[in-house]
C-alpha cells in the first residue's frame, strides 16, 4: 500500500473526526424479549433489580457466570442470554446452560443493553443500568451486587461513571 505525501497525510487528516471514546449511559429497556431454550417467545420484565449475564457457548470463563444463571442471586432476577446459533448442535447448548434459571436466547437483549459480545453483564435497577461490564467471573460480578445492594455500585465501564 502507498505511503501518503506530508500534503496528503495533513489533507487527511484536516477532514478527520475523532472516534468518542465516551459513550452515554445505556438507558435500561422495560424488559428484554428472545426465545426460551425450546424455542418459544419469552419477554422477561425488568420490573425488578436484575443481573443480565451475556454469555457463550465457546466462552472459557462463562461456566461460572451460567451457574450463577442456575442458582440464581439473593436480591436479583437473573436473566442468561445467548446469542441465536446456527451451527450448534441443540445439545450441546443444552449441555452448556444446564437445567433451572431463566434464559433468553437473541439479539434482541444485545441490541437493547448495546453488549457486542459475551462474557458482559447489566445490572439494571429502577430503569437504569447501574452497572455493566466484562463478566470476568462470579467473584467479579458478586463483588459489583454487594456494592449495589450497599447502595454503592462502582462502575467497571467509564461511561457509567456519574463523577464525568
């Protein structure tokens, strides 16, 4: 590839925007729709202080944060999303989520929390999402709910951070 002239580069960069690198807090749906594990329609409402945990099937650390899915947390609805696959086998995400706790499977609660990609979770309480960020494990995301259920939450992404 052709390097550009000192005129040219300045010409490109005169025209350049910068990419923000703060983004406003995700404003929290009043529930999130997909599908069950079976494949029937599932709305769950957000009516109620709840963990959003984004996970995948080929996630190394996402085993932890799908028992927590199963066994749920003291204080917190807690919702497991997965993405819509086509190449996967219904066993094997059978398999992998196991059995108890409440799942959604689409893009739909991607889209309306605005996560890319798993491992990620949203703690949405009073309609807002007060906390969001890489689900490093079930210590990580324990440690963000005691902060929350002290009335304390610490954001793990800039963009949530009420003090900018």
């Amino acid at each position: 590839m052709p390097r550009l002239d000192p005129e040219a580069a300045a010409e490109v960069l005169a025209r350049a925007e910068p990419i923000p690198t703060e983004r406003p807090a995700v404003q929290a749906p009043r529930g999130l729709s997909g599908v069950d594990l079976s494949g029937s329609s599932l709305s769950v409402p957000l009516d109620r202080p709840t963990v959003v945990l984004f996970v995948a099937t080929g996630c190394d650390g996402c085993d932890e944060l799908v028992a927590l899915v199963r066994a749920g947390v003291d204080g917190f609805q807690v919702v497991g999303v997965l993405r819509p696959s086509t190449h996967e086998p219904e066993e094997a995400r059978r398999a992998f989520t196991g059995t108890g706790g409440t799942w959604l499977v689409g893009d739909e609660p991607f889209e309306a929390l605005q996560v890319r990609s798993a491992p990620f979770f949203s703690v949405v309480v009073d309609g807002a999402v007060v906390c969001e960020g890489v689900g490093f494990g079930a210590a990580h995301l324990l440690g963000h709910l005691d902060r929350i259920r002290a009335g304390s939450p610490a954001p793990d992404l800039r963009r949530l951070d009420p003090r900018r």
